[in-house]
C-alpha cells in the first residue's frame, strides 16, 4: 500500500469526524445569532423609537405652550397697539383740524389788518386833505403831500421824479405829462377827449384838498372834512384800544 495515500484517507476520516462533531456547534451558533440579532432589533425599537417619540411628544407640548403664552403676551400688546394707533389717527385728525383753525384764524387777521390798513391810510389821506383846506393858496403854509393807498394799505409818497405839490403855482406849472401821471397815480377820473387842462388841474387841485380862499361855503366843507378826519382818527384809536384790551380803561380815563 502506499503510504501517501493512507495518510489522505486519514486525513479525510479527521477532517469529517471534526466537521460532524463542530456542525451541531455551528448551527446552535448561527441560531444563537438570529436570536441576539432578533434581540437587538427589539432593543433598538423599543429603546431608539419609544425615546423619539417620547421626546417628540414633550418637544410637541413644549411648542404648544411656549405658542400659548406668547399668544397670551401678544394679545394685551396688540390692543394696546391698536388703541395707540387710534389714538394717533385721532391726534392727526385733531393737529389737522387745529392747522385749519389757525389758518382761518390767520387769514381772519390778516383781513383785518388790511381793513385797518385800509382805514387808517384814508384817514391821514382826509388829514392831509383837510390841512390843505386851511393852507389857502399855500404860499406862507405850504401844502402837505397828499401819499398813495398800495395794494396791501400802506401809505406811500408819489413818485421822487414828480414835482411837490406844495402850493397852487406847482400845480399850475405842471406838464401835461406830469399832470397825466398825478391823476393816473392818484387814480381821478378823467376824459381825456372832453376835459381841457384847465378842468384837469382843478379836479387835482380838489384831490389833495385845495379850497378857493374866498369861498365861505368851501371853508365850511373844510372844516367838516377836518372835523370828520379827527373823529375818524378817534374812532379807529378806540377800536386799536378795544382789540389791545385797553378799551375800558381808555372809558375810565375819559
């Protein structure tokens, strides 16, 4: 027999006595196996899953009431938002409304003032015009200016290109030109086609107050021109006292 040969058999009888005695070992492993990993599957769901979701349900909770009391914060701070943006709409409507007033109030004055304007510059207009009535030809007592009514009242003296109507020889020598441009500023109506120079100058001569010395009738007219310029002056100082809130006291003084 050969002797290689006997060992292979040998080898193959161990090599199957070892493989059947370790294959009842084998296989109670390979089920040892299946039932730890059967195990850690049980363990990961009931440990990972049950954990998750117990932390889902507190963080769920969590959000819920952290929502509700912020909401509960929010709703007193909304109302008060509102009720302060209704009272702001309020307070603009009430700055509109005071804007408008003092507007109004604003325009009232300003009215006023250009009445009083207005008043005052016809009042020293008749002055003048009633100091000319006195002042004869106004050669010993020269005549005064007789000034302008602007547009917003005020009292302004003709042109410093124009001659001084301070007597009746000025107002003879005028121009024509010059004579054109006093009736024009002083704002006499004339006809220019129907009225001669000589019509022109008497009706400026009327205007800053002139009156014929030898005329009884026309110092009568000037004294009651004056008469009337002094109690118009009288009248608009009551009414500045009225409105300065001096008025009773002026009656007292009186």
């Amino acid at each position: 027999m050969n002797p290689n040969r006997n060992r292979e058999a040998d080898m193959e009888a161990i090599t199957s006595a070892v493989a059947a005695a370790l294959r009842p070992v084998t296989t109670r492993l390979d089920v040892l196996q299946q039932r730890l990993d059967s195990v850690g599957t049980h363990i990961q769901n009931n440990t990972v899953t049950a954990h998750g979701q117990m932390l889902q349900t507190h963080l769920d909770t969590l959000r819920t009431g952290i929502l509700t009391d912020i909401g509960q914060h929010l709703t007193p701070l909304n109302t008060n938002v509102v009720a302060l943006q209704n009272g702001t709409m309020e307070t603009n409507q009430n700055v509109a409304e005071l804007r408008q007033l003092l507007q109004a109030a604003r325009n009232d004055i300003g009215d006023a003032q250009h009445a009083i304007n207005q008043h005052v510059a016809q009042v020293f207009i008749r002055g003048c015009q009633s100091y000319n009535s006195g002042c004869g030809f106004g050669f010993t007592r020269p005549f005064r200016v007789v000034p302008l009514v602007g547009a917003d009242g005020s009292l302004q003296l003709p042109s410093v290109s124009l001659p001084r109507l301070l007597n009746t020889r000025v107002i003879s020598d005028l121009t024509d030109d010059e004579l054109d441009q006093y009736l024009q500023i002083y704002e006499i109506q004339v006809d220019s086609d129907g009225q001669n120079r000589r019509e022109r100058l008497s009706q400026l001569r009327g205007h800053i107050g002139y009156v014929p010395p030898d005329s009884f009738t026309s110092y009568g007219v000037a004294i009651f021109s004056l008469l009337m310029g002094v109690f118009s002056y009288m009248f608009l100082f009551f009414v500045a006292a009225l409105v300065s809130g001096r008025g009773p006291w002026l009656l007292i003084s009186l």
